[in-house]
C-alpha cells in the first residue's frame, strides 16, 4: 500500500487509499470527486520506494471522494483588561471539508 504526502488549504497531511481526513474548506458537495495535484511526496510502505518533489512530483495525483461539508466545535475566544471594566467574548466555529482517499496515481501511472 502506499501512501503520500498532499499540501491543499496551506496545510500537509499525510494520507493511504481509505483514509479519511478533515482539510480546511473546499467547494464541492457530498460523494463530489476531488483531485488533489499538489503531491509532494509519494512512498510504499517499506519506504524503499521513495520519491521527494521538488517542490511537488509533476504528473502525480491523489482522488479522493467528499464525505460531508462541516463545522468544527465553538472555541470560545476572551479579550480581557485589568482594571478598566474591559471583557470581550466570541465564538468561532472553523469549516471543514471530510474527504475520503480513493486513489493515489503516482507519475508512472
């Protein structure tokens, strides 16, 4: 089995066929495909078979399949100053996307 290595959303995640991951926010709607070209690294499991990009390996692709369309649980935010009756509270709820790997298409074929 092999695995690799995708950069999407300014983040890297590490990632096998079957594998479900939560990325930030992309367009799309449930069971959408989604195509992943920014692969920067491809390995067997054995890590024999290794290739680095320089930045990313051209030609290379990973499918992946839109799961669901969500949103993380509240983190809550508190601003607050000593002294001058100053206290500030808010809530933010983050985007994501589940996406399930499908295929992992290395430059070969």
């Amino acid at each position: 089995m092999t695995f690799a290595v995708i950069a999407t959303g300014g983040k890297q995640y590490l990632v096998q066929k079957g594998t479900k991951v939560k990325i930030e926010k992309i367009e799309g709607k449930a069971k959408d495909a989604v195509t992943f070209d920014k692969v920067l690294l491809l390995s067997d499991d054995s890590g024999k078979a290794c290739t680095l990009g320089k930045p990313t390996i051209s030609g290379a692709k990973v499918t992946g399949k839109i799961i669901r369309q969500g949103r993380a649980k509240k983190v809550t935010v508190v601003k607050y100053k000593n002294k001058i009756h100053y206290t500030r509270t808010q809530g933010h709820r983050q985007p994501f996307t589940e996406v399930e790997i499908i295929h992992i298409q290395s430059k070969k074929g």
